[in-house]
C-alpha cells in the first residue's frame, strides 16, 4: 500500500457525499465515488489499478489526480498461531502508529470475527507508568482519515491472507480504539472516524468500542452524542492516591468525579460501561483493593474487565499470580459486580494491552 500523499485530495476518511463532491471538482460522475468507495471498504483494492469496474482511462486519471489515503505497512509480527498481527504503520509526515488485528474462529456460542485495536494519536501524553505508549513521547493527533486508514489496510492483509484466517472471518467487525493515544483528547477526530466506520463501512456501533484512561469532559461530552458504543475506562486503582500515581495524566479528576461523569453516561445511553482494571502484582491487587473498588461501583450499570499485566521492558512491574487474580476477581464477584477477564493476546510480540509503542525488533513488510 502506499503511503499517504498530503499534496492530493485523500479518500480515506471522507464520507460518500464528501468523495461524490471531490469527484465532481474532477469532472467525473458522482457515482464514481461509490465504486471507489466499495472497494476501499472491503478490502479489495489497494490502488485504483485493482477497481476493474472502472475505466481503464478513469483509474489513469484518478491515481494522478487523487490518493486513496492508505498507509503504508514497515514493520509486523504475528502470534498465536497467526492469529494476532501486529503492524508498525508509516504516516505521511514520517511518524508511525501500530495497530493489532486479533482475529478468532468460530466458538459454541460466538461467531467467527476479527477485532482490530487501533491507535487514535501517535505517542500519548498521559505518562501512565506501566504503559509503553505512555513511556514514550507524545508526537501528534490522527485525522481520522488516519485512523479509518488502519482499518483499510488491516482489510487488504486479511484479503491477501485469506487462507490463513478463520472460517467466516473475512473482514474487520470490531474495533477498539484502546491502541496509541487517549481517543478523548483526540474527540473530534476519533468521533468523525467512527461515524465513518459506522456509516461507511457498514460496522455496527455496538462494535465499536472506545477507552479512555479517565477524560472526565470528554466522557460528558460523549454522554450528549447518545451513541451506542461500548465505553470503556482504564480505572487501575481504588481510590485517589494511588490513581494519581499510576495515571498521572488524570490526576486532575478525582475517582468521585470520574464515577459521576460514567454514570451520567450511563443513564443518557442506556449503555453498560466497561471499568478496565490491570492488575499489578503488589500495587493494586490486594483484596482490600478489591473491596475498596466494590464500593465504588455498587448499584451502577458496569462491569470490571481484569487485565493481569503485560510486562513492558524497563519498567519494573509484573503480573500476580494467577492465585491472586482468581481471589480479586472472586471478592468482586461476592459484591455483585460482574467481572470478566481479558484473554492475553500477543504479549510475546509486545502487541497486547499496554504494550504498543513503535516498536523495533520486527519482521520487515517486504515491498515485493
């Protein structure tokens, strides 16, 4: 795929009437713009040369005149069996954001789908101390061209590697904006894109899911748009002390406003939210912990995704014992909150939660 080319009108990330209206300024007919459209989002065509319904001369014109807005992949990895691919992607200006595909089959009870994590800013600021991506710099925010652009070449990979994924699993489904960057300090972007995704690339909103480490306005910003996406909130701590300490970056909002402001959200939307929580062997996974956080969440619309920690390089935490976990997640349980708990996915690829950054030491995507 080639890389962004800031010099030409970008398609990714326009809405269908936006490209009718570029298509126009070209002299072409409207409906051009929906042919482009249907193969960009299913992942058939990475260059105007592969859309055969068009025109020979039209395809011509087009690749001089417009860019299709794609990103180019540098570097990957894969794991569990291929099931989980982690992409380093290049931006136009030179920066590069990863983005992780988790695909999975078909179970007794779920359908075969492909969950895609992408990032929404290059770098984050937060600065929360167990996270790669908060350990490295704060470059800029994407458009949300970039952000649908992740999508667009995860769907192209998954065209080209069909006979290695899972029966039924032929397209992105999910998506997670949980990758680089806080989705809220990005809002309008990251909104834009997932109407995008919603609207032109047919993903349901209730597969959207976006998190946040804990914006309160952005949360109460959200709560007004009435949408029908999952939020979830990265909590990781019990009470004030030690949230400051392991989310500096929201330290100016107390776990008693951040609760109000989800449970705002929560009677607007109707939604459940999910209170995503990483467990740290020897900093938040104490039963009176669990205690503390049982009281914080009584009565409300939620439920605790438990996340044992992905060790980061450098950073000095580790994961409890899988004893301690079972013993946090059952004193949550016998307070009536509903748990869950993540299944690690690409950890020795340095692709799961808390783990993305631009990361070195991977396969080069081969332009041949």
């Amino acid at each position: 795929m080639k890389a962004l080319a800031p010099d030409r009108p970008q398609l990714a990330g326009l809405t269908l009437e936006k490209a009718e209206a570029v298509m126009a300024t070209l002299g072409v007919p409207r409906y051009r713009a929906g042919q482009v459209q249907r193969w960009l989002s299913s992942g058939r065509a990475a260059s105007f040369a592969e859309m055969t319904d068009l025109p020979q001369g039209l395809r011509l014109r087009l690749a001089e005149r417009l860019d299709l807005g794609l990103l180019r992949p540098l570097v990957e990895r894969r794991a569990d069996g291929g099931l989980t691919r982690k992409v380093l992607l290049g931006l136009a200006d030179g920066r590069s954001v990863e983005a992780v595909l988790m695909s999975y089959a078909a179970g007794d009870r779920t359908a075969a789908r492909n969950t895609l994590c992408l990032s929404t800013q290059a770098g984050c600021a937060l600065g929360c101390v167990f996270c790669a991506t908060g350990a490295s710099r704060f470059r800029r925010s994407l458009t949300a061209g970039e952000m649908v652009a992740q999508v667009l070449e995860v769907q192209d990979w998954a065209r080209n590697h069909a006979s290695e994924m899972p029966a039924g699993a032929d397209r992105v489904d999910r998506i997670d904006f949980m990758g680089m960057g806080e989705p809220l300090l990005n809002y309008a972007e990251t909104l834009k894109a997932a109407h995008l995704l919603h609207q032109e690339m047919g993903i349901g909103m209730r597969h959207l899911t976006l998190s946040t480490a804990g914006h309160v306005p952005g949360i109460r910003r959200l709560a007004k748009e009435k949408l029908q996406l999952t939020l979830a909130v990265s909590l990781h701590a019990s009470n004030d002390a030690l949230r400051q300490q392991l989310v500096p970056g929201m330290a100016r909002w107390g776990l008693a406003d951040l609760l109000a402001a989800c449970r705002e959200y929560v009677a607007a939307t109707g939604r459940r939210v999910t209170f995503e929580y990483c467990l740290l062997q020897g900093v938040n996974d104490g039963v009176q912990q669990a205690e503390e956080l049982a009281r914080l969440l009584r009565g409300m619309n939620c439920h605790v995704n438990l996340i044992p920690y992905n060790a980061v390089r450098g950073l000095g935490f580790s994961a409890p014992s899988h004893g301690q976990v079972h013993r946090f997640r059952q004193r949550l349980e016998s307070r009536g909150i509903q748990v869950t708990q993540r299944a690690q996915r690409g950890a020795d690829i340095e692709g799961a939660c808390g783990q993305l950054r631009r990361g070195a030491g991977q396969t080069q995507v081969s332009n041949s």
